[in-house]
C-alpha cells in the first residue's frame, strides 16, 4: 500500500477539500484551530475538488476554503518551500477571504470572521519552537485583543515536528503526523486507524484508488514543487557562499593593509580572483610572509 503525499498541493486539495472530505477537515480544523474542541460541528467545502478538473486546476484553486456553520470563513493552505514576499500573500488571502464576502451594497455587519491556516514544510519562526503558532490583532504594549477574533493567522510548522508514531497521543499530533508522514506509510497504523477521519484521509490519499490521470499530475506537480524547492535552496546557498567570498576578501585585505601597509594594485587584482579556500587558507599564512614580496610569490604559486 502506498500513499501520496498531502504536502503535494494537489494532492492536499484532494484529502482535504473532495465532496467527501466534510468530517475530515471538521476533525483536523477542530484539532489546529480548536486545541481539539469539537466546536465546529458542520461546513460547506467551497470549490470542492473533482478529478474531472485536476487537469486544469489553478494554484489559487488549490487552497482548500470552507464556510463554518456560524459563517466563519477558512482557507487552508500548503506550502512546501518559501517564497518572495511569503507574508505579503498570507496577509492578502486572509483579508481577501474576508473581504470578498461584502457584495456592492452590503453593510459591514453582514462580514464574518476569517481564519487563514498555513502549512509549511519550512522553518517561519525560528524563535519558537512551537509547532503550531496563532496570531490575532492586539495592543502592542499591553497585549488586549481587538476586532474580537474577526481576523486571525495560524501556521503549522512540519520540520518542528519530530514525535514518533509510537508516540503519538493527541488528535494534533496525529493529524501533523499524518501531514509529514503519510507518504512514507506502507499501510495504516493502528493509532492513526483508530480515529476514523484520518482512516478515510488515508484510504482518499492511497494511490490505489486514484485515477491514473490523478496519480499522472500528483508526480509532476510534486516533481515541479520540488525543483523549485531545490531551486530556492540553491539560491539560498549560493547567496551565503558568495556573502563568505565577500566577508573573507575583506579579512584579507584588513590583514594584509595591518601587517605591511598599502596593498600594490597588482596584488589586489590577484587577490579578488582568489576562490574562496585559497582565501581562507590566505588568512593563516599571510602572518608567516616577511614582507609582500612574500605574499607575491605566494600568489604567483596560485595562478
């Protein structure tokens, strides 16, 4: 048996947002936003998935969305890696959720509360080590809250999760679990069983019930979102190795203007077309030249 994986967006629609996934999100909204407090009892999936679509879904149609009993709008969605201006989005699709309630001519009271979830298989907040992070409007200072919970943020951290399945206790804990570690399941565990929502959760994420042209887009959807992750980490590392080539040139010339003086315009030439190991290695043994006659032929041996 094997699963596909809910950090692949399409395949986080399908689990979360089909027709048939009602009890599903109530159970898993109830655990993230409730602390388990079975306060939601019933919702309407808005755009719910359909494999006759999965072809031509849009990424915006990719967020699950669903409407509470009491109104309350939610949006839920997974992200894999970050991106520019990540907060920015966040920010707009919780106020767009709320704001697009209002049709031209309604009055404010018509406006229900909205609640973007966010899932992400990144580090957000490296300050905390809270696997699950709320946010509402308050007062600076004195911390109050203001707009009466009109308005809030919730995010769920996947790296910082890191219990076993043995270990497993709570709704949460089993439905993050389920999140980070389905696809590496080879059939369903009994702990995970026993809560009959994620059982459906599972049997809707097993390959063996999909259809070929699901399983067809899943692999290249999550092959794209992967290049793009090892896309934004090779960015990522390659900014750091060229701000440590900046940092160290820098070094080397503190170093060598303290020890002999002024640096000859030949030898600074030289030294800006030094990789990075002959730098470091040029911060250790420039105290063993005499003079710069010294470091010249160093550089030459380099050339």
């Amino acid at each position: 048996m094997r699963f596909i994986s809910p950090k692949i967006d399409y395949a986080f629609k399908k689990i979360f947002g089909s027709e048939q996934s009602q009890e599903i999100l109530i159970s898993f909204l109830n655990a993230i936003i409730y602390n388990e407090e079975k306060i939601i009892q019933s919702l309407t999936i808005v755009n719910p998935y359909n494999p006759g679509q999965v072809m031509t879904l849009k990424e915006t149609y990719l967020d699950v969305k669903a409407v509470l009993a009491d109104g309350s709008i939610v949006v839920i969605e997974m992200q894999i890696a970050p991106m520019t201006a990540f907060n920015k989005r966040v920010a707009y699709n919780l106020a767009k959720a709320y704001s697009n309630q209002l049709k031209t001519g309604d009055d404010y009271p018509f406006l229900n509360p909205a609640i973007a979830v966010t899932i992400t298989d990144f580090i957000l907040f490296a300050n905390t080590d809270q696997v699950i992070n709320q946010f509402v409007f308050q007062e600076e200072t004195q911390k109050f809250e203001l707009l009466d919970g009109e308005l809030k943020l919730i995010f769920v951290e996947l790296p910082k999760f890191n219990k076993t399945l043995s270990e497993l206790q709570s709704l949460t804990d089993k439905w993050i679990y389920f999140l980070k570690e389905a696809a590496s399941l080879e059939s369903v565990p009994d702990n995970l069983g026993e809560v009959s929502e994620i059982e459906l959760a599972l049997n809707l994420a097993n390959q063996a019930t999909m259809t070929v042209e699901e399983l067809e887009v899943v692999d290249r959807r999550g092959m794209m979102l992967q290049d793009e992750k090892g896309r934004l980490d090779y960015a990522e590392e390659k900014g750091k190795e060229e701000g440590r080539l900046q940092q160290t040139k820098t070094l080397v010339g503190r170093l060598i203007m303290k020890r002999f003086g002024e640096i000859p315009l030949a030898i600074s030439r030289k030294i800006e077309e030094l990789p990075l190991s002959d730098l470091e290695r040029l911060t250790e043994e420039i105290f063993d030249f005499q003079s710069l006659p010294d470091l010249a032929s160093w550089l030459e041996d380099r050339q």
